[in-house]
C-alpha cells in the first residue's frame, strides 16, 4: 500500500520489526557517528534498533519523510489502478506529477536534495545513519549518482550506500511501467539496491569517494 506522511503512520509488524534488527546489525559495522531518522512510526522504530546497538542517540528530522501520496495514502495499487487509472499511468509517466493534495518526485527531489546538502554542511567528514524511506531513497540515490541532472554526473560531495540486509522491492508490473525519469528513479528498489548504488557509485566493497551519508530502508 501506499504510506507516506498521512494520518495513518503504521508501526512495522513483527517481521519489520526483525527486519529492523537485521538491519541495525549491519548499520553497527558502519562505525557511523551520527543517527538520524523520519520522525514516522515504522522509521522510528528501525532507528531505536540501530540506537540499542550502536549507542547512538537519535536525531529526528522530518526532511526525511517519506513522500505524501496525498489521497492515495493507505490505498493499495490495485485500488489506486481501478479508481483512479488516469492518474496513476501519470504517475508512472512524469515525475512531476502528484496525486491529490501529495507530493511530486520533482518536488521531493527539491527537499531532498536540500536534507542532503544540510548534512555535508552539518557533518563534514562524518560517517551518517539516516533512517527513511523507499521513496527518499531511490531519490537520494538519484541525486547522489547525479541522474538526470543537466551534466548527467554522479555527485561529488555524497554517495548513498544501503546495507545488504534490505531486502529487495519487488518491481513494478513490466506493463505498466514505461521507461520514463520517474519509472527510472523508483526502479532503484526493483532490483538488488546494494550493488546496484554501489556500482553506480563507483563503489564496489568499499567506496572510492568519502560516503557522508548512509541511508536505512523502512518503507514497503
């Protein structure tokens, strides 16, 4: 279902919260210094996961909420495919598109490209935890790599890396899934995310750039 910053806000259930532990196993190996999170439920809780492991104490920030998917929020894709099909072949078609009362990609991207700039100006030199979402992600790792941005380069002050113990998204019907910027951006969760950012990164087991921020899944 879509979740973003609506009324809703679910707690993960008790395979998230395994997930969780999961993940804050692998984010201890980061020797990360600072712990930042989504102030939404299901972050929240992966975040005092990986503060019990780490020590860490938690830095809430809602720059890293998920997007608003507005009068989508709660809705499966089937729901939102029978009700309103028009404006979800948009949705898959241009990043500028949002739904009723949410959030564009475009304009994520915006807030999101300032959450990142603020941490390199905040943490110089500094190993991150950030604790967000699917949606934040893919666009995080977007900006990072430097796709579709007018020089087409990966970005020279910060790379993205997420720990392997994310389990994969499961893409997109090919069928309704045009190969357009938007399409592109959230394919990022369809495949192994890991080697696929790393690669992209130039960043195979280690990173050949200095990483300032890393970033912790928590979103269906």
């Amino acid at each position: 279902k879509f979740s973003g910053t609506g009324s809703l806000d679910p707690e993960l259930m008790q395979e998230g919260l395994d997930q969780a532990e999961l993940v804050a196993a692998e984010c201890a190996k980061l020797k990360a210094e600072i712990l930042i999170s989504s102030p939404l439920n299901r972050t929240r809780q992966t975040a005092e996961a990986i503060s019990r492991k780490t020590g860490l104490e938690i830095l809430f920030d809602e720059s890293w909420f998920e997007l608003s998917f507005g009068s989508w929020d709660g809705k499966s894709l089937e729901e939102v495919k029978a009700e309103d099909p028009e404006g979800y072949q948009s949705w898959l078609n241009s990043s500028s598109f949002a739904p009723g009362g949410g959030e564009s990609y475009d304009e994520a991207s915006v807030r999101i490209e300032e959450a990142l700039e603020k941490l390199v100006a905040q943490y110089p030199g500094k190993n991150i935890i950030v604790v967000t979402h699917n949606g934040v992600i893919k666009t995080a790792a977007k900006i990072a790599i430097g796709r579709f941005t007018p020089k087409h380069q990966r970005h020279e002050k910060y790379c993205v890396r997420i720990p392997p113990a994310i389990k994969p998204i499961a893409a997109p019907p090919a069928e309704i899934a045009p190969i357009t910027p938007n399409a592109l951006a959230r394919s990022f969760g369809s495949v192994n995310t890991t080697e696929m950012i790393a690669s992209a990164a130039g960043a195979s087991a280690a990173p050949k750039t200095p990483c300032n921020a890393r970033a912790a899944n928590n979103s269906p």
